[in-house]
C-alpha cells in the first residue's frame, strides 16, 4: 500500500501530474475497494497517457467491478486492440 503522504507529493511534484504515479495509486484504491476513488485517478492518468494499455486495462478492471460491462469490454479492447 502506498502512503497517503507519499502519493500526495508524487501528484504535486514541480513537474506536474504524473501518469504513472496516478495509475498506481488508482490500482492501490481498488485494491482497498475504492472504486470510484480509483476510476478517477486511472481516468487522470488516461488524460496524460491515452496511449497507454496498462491504464486502459486498469480502468476496464475497475469498470468491471463497478458493473458496467459495456464500458469495461471497451478498455479492455482499448487495451488489447486486435492486430
């Protein structure tokens, strides 16, 4: 689990929002069941990185806990797009 002072400096470091640093703390609130908390951050991380499969993934999973199947199918395809 990442300390709460911990994720705060990463999020207000001189450099600006940092995706990574928001995707891992979106996957540390679903872990702990929060999973409005953690679509926001996958969804922030998504805004910086949208090129980035492992927050589409990120975000399907947590879609999927939510119950909202379509959305969930559409990252995970977003994630894993066919060749």
């Amino acid at each position: 689990m990442i300390p709460a002072q911990l994720g705060i400096a990463i999020l207000r470091s001189e450099a600006g929002p940092n995706a990574a640093a928001l995707s891992l703390l979106g996957v540390e609130a679903f872990q702990r069941g929060d999973f409005a908390l953690a679509l926001r951050l996958v969804a922030q991380a998504l805004a910086l990185q949208p090129l980035e499969s492992g927050h589409w993934n990120n975000q399907g999973n947590i879609l999927k806990e939510l119950h909202r199947l379509d959305e969930a199918v559409a990252s995970l395809l977003e994630a894993n797009p066919r060749r």
